[in-house]
C-alpha cells in the first residue's frame, strides 16, 4: 500500500481549515490534493481531534502485529504438521526436516530452525569422515550374495577378505545402507522340556541325520533331494560317506518312517552303529542337525524358487559346497566347517 505524504496530524488540519470556512477547491490547491483525496480523508479522520487520530493509529498498528503473529503461527502449526510423520531422531534426519520446511514454505533456516527446536550448529555442520566407498561396496556385494546374512556375519566375511573394521562402524554403515535382514514369522514348535546335549569332541563321534552332518565340525556330510526317500535309499546313501569318512560311533535321527523301517535296522546289524531315535516331538533332542535345517531352509530352500528337480539338486550341492568350504560357522570361531575339520586333523597327527 502507498503511504501517504502526510501524517494523521497534518490530514486533521487540513480537515479543520475546511470546517472552519475555506472552501474546499482552495484547501486542496493549497496542500496540492485533489477533491477525491480529501473526501476520502474527510470520510476517515472527519470528527476526530488529533488525540484520536493518534489512538487509531496505535490500534492499527497493534492489529497488525496481531495478524502477523497470528500469520506466523499459523505457518508454524503448519510446518510442524507437515513433518509431524518424520522421526527426527538422527541428526541426518533433523537436516532434512529442516531442509524440507526451508524448501517447501519459503522460511529462513533459522526459522525452522526454532521451530523444530533444533540447533543451527547441528544443521550447519559438515561431517569430516571419509564416505568408505569401498567397504560399503564390498558390504553390499556380501550381502546381495548371502541375503540372510546379518552384520556379524558379514563382518566375517570380510575379515576374510583383508578388509579388517571395527564391529560398531561395520554395523553403522550397514544400517545407514539398510541392509537389515528382514525378520520371518516365527513357526509353532514342540513343547517340552528341554535337555543339554552332549557335544562330541572328535569328529565321526556322533553323525545327525535329517540331512547329513556331523555334529563336532559341522560339516555337512550329504544332502539329497528327491521327491521322495526310502530307507533303503538312505542306506545306499550312508554307505559311500562311510566309505569316505571312516565310520560313526552313533547316528541320531527322528522317527521318520524312512528311519524306523526295516532297512535301517538290518543295516545297524551289518554295520555295528548305534542309532539314537529321540523322543518324538522332542526336536531340541537333535538340536545340531535342527540348527543346520534353519540354515538350510533360510539361506537356500526360502530364498529360490525350484523349477524342476535338476535344478533343485544344483542348487543344493552348491549350497553344501560354499556352507562346508566358506561359509563362516560361529560355533567353530568364524571359520568353515571343512577348514575347522582339517585344523583338527592337522593337530591330531601333530599329536
């Protein structure tokens, strides 16, 4: 709005000169105005004395302080519920808020500053570390490959590859790269009372099968996939592994009715090997293979959608193949199972 030339006093005055007889074409060619300005004058300050005049210049001015706050506020309701859906727990993420509201609403960075309640030095600061383009590219690469790998288990994994890292920046890079291991529903299990497992000290000491693997190394002996198993398939399954393995003391398996049947029986007979059965629904009583199937079952079999079973057998051998020979394995210190096994061996003929 343009301001006027004069002041609420000087407009007064000139009203006056007219009340008091001039006529109003001469008052307005003195003060240089024309007839419609001092109508309009005439029509807002007619009847008031100086006094007033300032009194109503005061109340104008106070209400346009009001529209202002009242605008402001207004604005600052505004922007706190556009980000109102924002966790703002991270100091990256209160720089974005306040990047989002300075963009969106037009607003200084101190005003959003104050109204987020967030410090301006927070915002204004620029980090100094290094990006760690590699690591993260080597993070991500692990983790493509073994998806249900968590950070732990890829910070092996990259240990094994001479990249040595703290555990706690390992674990900030992985969430800032969200590579978090999405979380299955859980299955209903057997209850039970459960029981310490003994754990063999020597490999061949105790073999558990559902599928093959021995408990000490951890090695997976066999894995067979077919659409269905008999049990004197298992017996001419067991027998090579025998063959090149050397002999159990004691196989523990389920009470599936491919291990109870006659086959499995005369075979202990021939061979001499004691067979455990555990209790049924008492899965925790063969907790190492139970262990293995969890692997086995996330890591491959819920991850790959099998076409036929040729790919099916592939698939798997090439699991067991990377699960014996690199896969890292927390019981046995990070290392694989088939390195474990001849770590083992090597001491035993030292022995």
């Amino acid at each position: 709005m343009k301001r006027s030339r004069f002041t609420e006093e000087q407009i007064i005055a000139i009203l006056k000169e007219q009340e008091s007889g001039v006529k109003t074409a001469d008052v307005c060619r003195k003060h240089g105005i024309s007839e419609a300005t001092f109508y309009k004058y005439k029509a807002k300050f007619g009847g008031m004395e100086v006094s007033d005049a300032r009194r109503l210049k005061a109340l104008e001015d106070e209400n346009a302080k009001l529209k202002r706050l009242l605008a402001e506020a207004m604005l600052d309701n505004a922007m706190l519920k556009d980000v109102a859906n924002k966790k703002m727990v991270t100091p990256d993420a209160r720089r974005d808020a306040v990047a989002h509201l300075c963009a969106v609403h037009g607003v200084s960075q101190r005003r959003a500053c104050d109204v987020l309640a967030v410090d301006r030095s927070s915002v204004r600061y620029r980090s100094v570390r290094p990006d760690d383009a590699a690591v993260r590219a080597a993070m991500k690469q692990v983790a493509a490959e073994r998806r249900r790998f968590g950070y732990r288990r890829i910070h092996v994994m990259l240990q094994r590859q001479g990249i040595a890292m703290n555990l706690k920046k390992l674990r900030r890079l992985y969430q800032e790269e969200k590579l978090q291991v999405r979380k299955r529903s859980g299955r209903k299990r057997a209850l039970g009372t459960r029981r310490p497992m003994l754990v063999p000290e020597q490999a061949n000491e105790r073999w558990s099968l559902d599928f093959l693997s021995d408990d000490f190394t951890r090695e997976c002996l066999t894995l067979i996939a077919d659409t269905s198993l008999s049990g004197r398939r298992v017996v001419r399954e067991l027998d090579p592994v025998i063959a090149r393995r050397g002999r159990p003391n004691t196989i523990v398996s389920d009470n599936g009715t491919e291990l109870t049947s006659m086959a499995i029986l005369k075979w202990c007979q021939q061979t001499g090997i004691e067979w455990h059965y555990i209790a049924p629904g008492k899965p925790t009583q063969n907790a190492f293979v139970e262990s293995f199937n969890g692997r086995f079952r996330d890591e491959l079999l819920n991850e790959t959608l099998f076409s036929s079973l040729a790919e099916a057998r592939t698939a798997i051998a090439n699991w067991r193949e990377d699960y014996n020979n690199h896969r890292p394995h927390s019981a046995l210190g990070n290392v694989p199972p088939a390195e474990f096994a001849t770590k083992i061996r090597l001491e035993m003929q030292a022995a």
